[in-house]
C-alpha cells in the first residue's frame, strides 16, 4: 500500500545515520528534511510545519531533550526520539517528558516504518478531535445565535402583541362607554351614573384585593350593569311616582336581559355573570335568583355598593339626590341585609365616594 507523502523532520548530528535515516523514509514515501541540530534548529522548527518530527536525544549544542519541550510546548507535532542502547534511562524520561515513543539506534526499518505510522496516526487523531472540537463550538456558538435572535423575535412579538392588545382593550373600553352612555340617555336622570360607577367598582374592587384580571372584568361590568335597560320602555324608566308592579316586573327583568345580550360574546361571558347578580342582595333577598353572601361574585356585590351610593346621592324622577350623610347612614343601615358590610366598612372608611361628583 502506498504510504502518503507527509512530512518528516530527522534532527540527528551524525551525518551516516540522517543519511540512513533519509533513505529508508523517503523509500517508503515520506517527504524527509535532515538537520543536524544546533540553535537554527528551533527557526526550523517555526517556520515550517512538520507532521512528525525525529529526534536524537544527545547532540552537542542543543539538546533533544530541549527540542522536545519545545515542540511540545509550541506545535502539534508528535516527537519520536531517537536513543543508543545505553540511554534506556533517558528514553524512559523523555516519554514522561511527552515524546510520542523512541527508537534504539541502530534503526531497524521495520521498528521505525510501524512507530512512524502509529506517531502520525496519533497526530491525524488529535487534529481530527481538535476539529471537532472546533466544530461543535461553532455549532454552540450558531445554536446560542440562532436562540438569541429567536429570543429577540419572540419579545418584539410580544410587545406588538402587547401594544395591540393595549389598543383593543382601549378601543373596546370606549365602545363599552359609548354603549353604557346610550343606556344613559334613555334615563335622563342617570346621567354621569356609568362613568361614576366605574370609578367607585374600580377603587372599591382594588381596596377589596382583586386581581388585574377581575379588576378588568369589574370595570366592564360597572359601565354595562344598567346594559338590560335598553329593553325597558324610556317611559317607565322616566316615569314620576311609583311603578305598578308590572312596570316593576320589567324593570327587574335588565339583569338577565344584560345576561342574555353579553353571554354569548367573546371574552364578555364573565361580565355577564357580575352583571347579571348586581341586585342579587347579601341576605338572600335580591333578584333574579336570590342567591346570597359569597355565592354572589364579589364584582356584583361592589357594584351594588356603588350602585346604591349612586343612585341615592343623584337627582331621581320623583326627588332630588340626598345629602351624602344621609346616604352614608342608609348604607349603613342596609349592611348585612342588602349590601356586602365588609365591602361598606372599606367603602365609607376609604371615603372612596369623596372623588366622584353627582
Ligand atoms: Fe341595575
């Protein structure tokens, strides 16, 4: 099989042996560059890269075993040294000292031709390694890349998404606004009543402890509480003294129509169910369904807070708004049985009404 021609340094100071040396290796196919050693050697060394270098260990000016350190030290080159019978101790050491192997002198052909094989095989190896090495940390290096600027995307992304989603929630407030004031104008004596609701649930609901997205849900239902009303003659809404009881019986129909009108639209099937129990009382007494304490949600319960502050503290058909004492000591009154009392006691303690103006 024929050998590929690599390149061999042989550094020996005996002329004969270099000679021999050269002869056998470029026989067998190598690339060989003789040097006798001494100082220039480690100029030769730099400037031109061996695949395998030969070695005596005992020369006159520079020592092989200095050349050893110092290819190992600087180059990849794997080093066999090249030994007399009685250096055995000093062949041991330079092998701890990094030399690849050695060969006693006199050369056999045979011995040399099967370690230089090894020696450059072992150097192929180490490159190869070195190469992959290489590679995969260029793989890591892509890989990080490659997830950084994912990354990068990702959160523009989500700050789109979130500036979009800022601007629909904007938008969608304002026709919520728009939609509780067209509510508003059928009662000409409610005017302002949305927008104040939606202060006092919002403020109410933030000292009751609601999360971010239960505050969100409040704030629409606060603005869309009345939204069943759209369903109630503007005559009876408007109406100076008291209703009949079928005019009464359709006035306490707006929460489910509320119901029926927001539950199917998306995102607003949990504003429906506030809206639907906001004359829901805490003792039981309320409608539609009469439920009681906690098992109204806690947003129906602000908004009737509110709602009854409101109501009582604005101008009405039948008489004008009532001085806030007055207000403050009906809801009072009506703490336990109509209205939540922990949700008064932060109301009137707060003076949470003091902000709003009827
Ligand atoms: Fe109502």
């Amino acid at each position: 099989m024929e050998v590929a021609k690599r390149n061999i340094l042989v550094v020996d100071d005996e002329e004969p042996i270099r000679k021999v040396l050269k002869t056998h290796l470029t026989k067998a196919g190598y690339s060989v560059v003789q040097s006798s050693g001494g100082k220039g050697i480690f100029e030769v060394l730099e400037d031109t890269q061996f695949e395998l270098l030969i070695c005596d260990i005992k020369m006159p000016e520079v020592d092989g075993v200095d050349i050893l350190r110092y290819t190992k030290e600087h180059l990849d080159t794997p080093v066999i040294m090249l030994t007399g019978l009685t250096d055995t101790a000093v062949a041991v050491d330079v092998m701890k000292k990094g030399a690849f192997d050695y060969v006693m002198k006199p050369v056999k052909k045979e011995d040399l031709l099967g370690t230089i094989q090894k020696a450059l095989d072992y150097r192929d190896l180490l490159l190869r390694n070195r190469q992959l090495e290489l590679e995969n940390m260029e793989y890591q290096r892509s890989l990080e890349a490659k997830v950084e600027e994912r990354t990068g995307e990702l959160r523009l992304k989500a700050k789109e998404l979130e500036s979009a989603y800022g601007a629909m929630k904007s938008m969608s407030i304002q026709f919520v606004n728009v939609l509780a004031e067209t509510i508003e104008a059928k009662d000409h004596y409610t005017r302002g009543h949305c927008n104040r609701m939606r202060y006092l649930c919002v403020e109410l609901g933030r000292l009751a402890g609601l999360g971010a997205e239960q505050l969100e849900l409040l704030e629409y239902a606060s603005l869309l509480h009345d939204l069943g009303k759209v369903s109630v003659n503007e005559l009876i809404l408007n109406k100076q003294g008291p209703l009949t009881e079928s005019e009464c019986a359709r006035v306490r129909k707006h929460p489910v129509i509320a119901e029926k009108i927001l539950v199917d639209i998306p995102l607003m099937g949990g504003v429906a169910s506030i809206v639907v129990a906001h004359h829901e009382n805490f003792d039981g007494s309320g409608y539609p369904r009469g439920l009681s304490g906690i098992d109204i949600p806690v947003e129906a319960r602000i908004i009737a807070v509110a709602d009854l502050y409101d109501a009582m503290s604005s101008d009405r058909p039948y008489r004008d708004g009532l001085a806030r004492e007055v207000v403050l000591e009906e809801m009072e009154r009506v703490a336990g049985t109509q209205l939540d009392p922990g949700l008064v006691r932060l109301f009137i303690d707060n003076k949470i009404y003091s902000f709003v103006k009827n």
